[in-house]
C-alpha cells in the first residue's frame, strides 16, 4: 500500500512520518523542498497549487491524507487560496487518478466559521470533501501539542517566569501530535465505520481542559506555579496588533486568531468520537505536557 500526504515537513506531518516509519508503511510526500535524514520517504516536490506535482503525488496511491494547509497569516485572503483551492485541486488529482480514499485534516474551528477566516476556510474545504465523491473521512482536531510545535511553545517559555496570559474563560481540548498521526494512519483503511464521517478526537479528557487548568499543567511541567490571568478580547486584539508590528508576517497572534480563541467552547464532542474499535488516544495530556516540555529542555527551546 502506498499512501500519499500533503504536508509531511510540518508539524503534524512530521509526525505522521515518525509513526508511518514505525509501522513500516510507504509514504509519499509533497514537499517545496525536500528535506534531509527521510530517505523511507518518497518525496515529491511542488506545493497545493502545484497541479502537475499533485498528479504525481497521488498516482497509485491506495489513500491519500491531506494534512497542509496555512493555519495562521497576516492576510486573511490567503486562507482562502491554501486552504480551499488547494484542497480542490488535491481533489481533482484524486479523481484523475482514481485514488478513491482521502482523509481530511480540517480543525474544530471548522465548527463556527464566522469567528475566523481560517475557520471559514476550514468549513468550505470540508463542504468540497463531502461533496467530491471520494470515500472521505474529515478530523477536526482540537489544540495539537507535542515535539516540533512551536504554537504551544509561547506558553511554555512564559510559564518559566510564572505567567501564562489566557483568553477570556473557557474550556478546549487537546490532543498530542504522536496520537492524532496515529489516528489518521488508523483512518485509512476504509470501513463503515469511518466512511463519510466527521471526527473530533482529543487527549482522552471528558469535558477538555479549562484555559487554566491547562495554563497550570504546563507551569508543572516548567517546575513553576504560574499566574494565569483571563485577557479580555480588547486587550487581545491590541497585542496583535503589537505582535504583528514587532514580528511582521511572523506575528503569531493575529486578530483572526483572537477571534476563535474568545470563544468559550472549543471541547471535542462525545457525539463525533473515534469509534473506540478504530483508535483511542495514548497519551494523556497531563503525560503528554511534561514530555513536551522535557523535549524543549533538551533541544534547547527552554
């Protein structure tokens, strides 16, 4: 079996990499550049708005997930052009080259995508899945944390100095990277099971994480007892201003982003479960956070 993926130099893509190695599967990849120590890896080289690498990624392949996508960028019109033209086009290849299974990597944000232009786009690539007559399953996945990710990172380095700045009060769920690339490499074998469906999977943890509860996780994981105040939504959107000012198009807080983390649910729900015979998560997030955080340590992000 081969299986081709879009995005395997990000974060989660990486990852899948790691776990499909493990496994001993073949994996081909789409890459702008290709990197180095992945020599298992097929690698083909173009982007999302690559048609012709496109119909070379997905040629012969028995599945195909579909893991890049932008998920954060000053412009709010580029989400449009990755995340939903891209994922059109990746749909067209499918269907010219018969490849009938893709797994979909979409975001719970997908869930009200007038808070977000990333959520918006997030929904119109999910309505394009559903509607392209491939064997399709769609993951939503929550707040993804572990080795490599640099967006819960932040949050680490400010909690060695015992504060955590958090949204207004809320609760989410997490999942780490190890468990989610096992989740959709599970995915790929088409059953009834899985066909047609949309799945919101996380960490395990009934009812998610409130904003402090994780804030205090990670302030264990640091050896710190944090302070973890509730910023209100003005505040946010002035220090995305601020980080866009300082950091450019490398701002990491945007205002599209402070527009779905002001919203106080973003739980994983119990009624869009993995089917338990299909995956369950392997780490819980209490375990998953202090490794993260011992990963840091040694790769000197700390």
């Amino acid at each position: 079996m081969t299986i081709a993926i879009t995005g395997g130099t990000g974060f989660v893509g990486q990852m899948v990499l790691d776990v499909a190695e493990e496994r001993r599967l073949r994996i081909r990849s789409l890459a702008r550049k290709t990197p180095p120590g992945r020599e298992s890896v097929e690698w083909v080289q173009g982007s999302l708005s690559d048609n012709a690498a496109l119909d070379r990624l997905v040629e012969g392949a028995d599945a195909v997930i579909h893991i890049a996508g932008l998920t954060n960028t000053p412009d709010p019109a580029q989400f449009e052009a990755a995340n939903v033209t891209g994922t059109e086009r990746l749909i067209a290849a499918c269907k010219t080259a018969k490849a009938k299974r893709l797994v979909f990597v979409s975001s719970l944000s997908a869930r009200k995508p007038e808070l977000s232009h990333y959520g918006a786009s997030k929904a119109r690539a999910e309505e394009l899945v559903m509607a392209s007559g491939l064997e399709w399953t769609i993951v939503r996945p929550p707040g993804v944390y572990g080795p490599r990710d640099i967006d819960y990172l932040d949050m680490f380095r400010t909690a060695k100095f015992g504060f955590v700045p958090l949204p207004p009060g809320g609760a989410s769920s997490i999942i780490h990277a190890r468990d989610l690339a096992a989740l959709l490499l599970d995915l790929v074998p088409a059953n009834a099971l899985v066909l047609k469906k949309t799945f919101e999977p996380d960490d395990g943890r009934e009812g998610g994480w409130s904003h402090k509860e994780l804030a205090a996780a990670i302030g264990e994981a640091v050896g710190r007892k944090v302070f973890a105040p509730h910023l209100p939504e003005g505040v946010l959107k002035l220090a995305a201003s601020a980080d866009r000012m300082l950091r450019g198009d490398k701002a990491k807080l945007t205002a599209d982003r402070v527009g779905y983390m002001c919203h106080p649910n973003w739980v994983a729900r119990s009624d869009r479960a993995v089917p338990a015979s299909v995956w369950t998560p392997k780490i819980s997030g209490e375990q998953g956070i202090k490794q993260t955080a011992e990963w840091y340590r040694r790769e000197g992000w700390l």
